[in-house]
DNA sequence: TAGTATT
C-alpha cells in the first residue's frame, strides 16, 4: 500500500480540497470543500471574536467557529471557518498558515469533510528510541495510513526526546491497523520494544476539568477576606466530591424549614416548596445552543440530580437562555448553586438560585 | 507515560 507521508513539522498545510476523497453532493451536503478550513493551535485565550476578526480580514466568511469544551466553555484551540470564495479560503492558508501568535504557531489548512471514520484516530506511542526524530516516526507509522500530524515531546530544557509521541492518522481503521503492526514491535536497530495505543480522550477529562475549573473560579470570586473561611468552605466541598466524601453541609437537616428560611432569609426571596421529586433550581443564561446534556453535566458533581430541562423556542427549537435542574438533596443544591452562580460558561454569566415562586397578582 | 484536528 502505497501512502502520501505528510510532514507536519513546518505546520504545513497538508490537504487539499477533496484530498479526502469523498465526493461532495452525492449526499445532499453543500460542497464546502474548497471553502471550509481548520485551524489548529490557536492560544488557548483567544476568543470567537478575536478569531473571526483574524480570519474576517482575508475575506467575506460564511461561516466560524472556534470550539470550545461544552461543558467549561474553555477554548479547545482549533476552530473551523467557512468562506463565500474559494480564493479566500487559498488566501488564508498561503498567509495566516504558520502565523505565530504568542506562543504558538498556527496552523491553516483545509477540513476534511466530516465524518465518524476519521474520530478517534490518534495514537499514543511510548518507548520510542531517544534517537528518533519526528520524520522517523512518521515513515514508520505511514505504511499503515495517512498521517494528519505527528508530534514527539521533548524535555523542556534540554530538547531532548522523552521518548514519547502522538500520531494521529486520518481514519481510525488506519490507527487501529498501526497498532495491531507495531505494539510491543522494536524499531529497526533499537532494543526495546515500542508501545502504541489510542490517546487518551480528551472528554474523559472533563469532570476532572470542571472541578479543576470551578476550584479556580470559586478562589477568584472569594478573594476578599471577610469571605476566607467561605471560599475554604467550598473549594474543600468541591475537592471531597470529587473524592465522593460525604459534603460538609450535610448536618443541616434536610428539607427542615429552618434551613429553607436561613436561605431565604439571605436572599431575600420566598422559595417554592421542594416537591416531591426533590429542589428546583433556575438557571439562567445559557446559550441557544444548550441542551440537556450541558445541565446534567454541570450539576452532575454537585450530588443527585434527577431531572434536567433546558427551555426551547417551539418554532427554532433553540434554547431561550434557560433552564431547571432537579435535586434531590438540599445541601447538594445549595453547593451547586454556591458554586455554579456567576460561574462562566463560555462567553456567558449564569445566573443559578433556587427556583422562585411567582408573585401572584392580586 | 500525555497533547489536544471535525463543527
């Protein structure tokens, strides 16, 4: 089998339009091929905005997006844009490929049409010889595929390789075979045998991520010291959580009217009686894009959720900017709610309470 | 023995 090796060591630009090799319109999908690209290794702080006003000045864009973690809103440094003209979409590529931006070097070249064969097709490999560089690697990994990018992670300091690298090829099937190949094989002339096996994904990491995320946020809204045994109060919860010990709130007797007025007291408004299902909480502000999913996975650490319901527009189907979650227990609710009120998702505040109950007129 | 490329 004969296969294109693909340098991605100058950040090149490596596939061109249709290199894919899947017809556009035989499916009914606009051909954007020759339109549509990736960008990868964005910094990590840039924002939509800044993103479209970069790509926005080669040309009229139909379309971008800059990815983000659905559940922590933190950028995922690649994003996709959508030109009107083709020759816009060349021009990016020719001038904003290789493109430094503090640290990192972009890279711009055209998306492959999406599809599921080419998810999850990046590999890890481990017990690489320290001698062999990244075009090595890649001419041993190339006559199972295609390659998209390869990298080799050197010791900070020295340059050194560690010995270690990722792969990722364009279909997984490609990954699979090069792991059947060469797991456990030994690289011509070295003595140790070679690990490969399929990266870790990166979506596996986002509970971890989120406490990580929320113990940040938290610290940095609590940084006056009237509040210092509050913010140690939360962050210690969110860590014992994480660790499934028991909450620290969990001496308040639960649905006792005591600790419904104490709250209702400190914000000022009447609560609606938990039902039997457990504790309404609104939370608003959520993108038109939210769906269930986001609420199960923000509220999810906290303790019991049993019910999710993200608001939609009847006609758009899109969410109206909010939605309820269920708990069953009080003092998981009130942590959540402690902790998800003002928390940034996205490009958005949002705003989380206990549901309220309307005024009624009179 | 861990970076981050599929909307």
């Amino acid at each position: 089998m004969v296969t294109q090796i693909i340098s991605t060591m100058e950040t090149q630009a490596n596939n061109g339009p249709g290199s894919a090799g899947i017809l556009n319109g035989t499916n009914g999908e606009p051909d954007d091929s020759k339109t549509n690209l990736i960008v990868n290794y964005l910094p990590q702080n840039m924002t939509q905005e800044e993103f479209k006003s970069l790509f926005g000045s080669i040309g009229e864009i139909e379309s971008c997006k800059l990815v983000r973690d659905k559940i922590t809103g933190q950028s995922l440094g690649y994003g996709f844009v959508n030109y009107v003209d083709p020759n816009d979409a060349d021009k990016a590529i020719n001038t904003l490929n290789g493109l430094k931006l503090q640290t990192k070097t972009i890279k711009v070249s055209y998306a492959r049409p999406s599809s599921a064969s080419i998810r999850d097709a990046n590999l890890y490999v481990s017990s690489l010889p320290k001698n062999m560089n990244q075009k090595e690697m890649e001419q041993l990994f190339s006559q199972y595929g295609r390659i998209i990018t390869s990298r080799i992670l050197v010791d900070q300091v020295t340059g050194v390789s560690r010995g270690v690298g990722f792969i990722r090829f364009d279909k997984r099937i490609e990954a699979e075979e090069a792991i059947k190949g060469l797991n456990g094989q030994k690289p011509l002339g070295s003595s140790e045998p070679i690990t490969v096996k399929f990266a870790n994904n990166p979506s596996q990491k986002t509970g971890q991520a989120l406490l990580t995320h929320l113990y940040q946020t938290t610290a940095r809204r609590y940084t006056g010291p009237l509040h210092h045994q509050t913010q140690r109060f939360r962050l210690d919860s969110l860590i014992n959580m994480a660790y499934g010990v028991k909450s620290p709130l969990s001496f308040l007797p639960r649905f006792s009217p005591i600790t419904i007025d104490s709250v209702t007291n400190l914000a000022g408004v009447s609560l609606t009686a938990p039902t039997t299902a457990g504790w309404c909480i609104f939370v608003y502000n959520l993108s038109p894009e939210a769906d269930e999913s986001v609420l199960w996975q923000l509220f999810g650490p906290f303790g019991a959720v049993t019910n999710v319901k993200v608001i939609r527009d009847f006609t758009t189907n899109k969410c109206k900017g909010f939605g309820f979650v269920t708990m069953t227990n009080y003092d998981e609710a009130a942590m959540a709610i402690a902790s998800l009120n003002g928390y940034r998702l996205g490009d958005r505040v949002l705003q989380v309470s206990f549901k309220t109950s309307k005024p009624h007129k009179a």
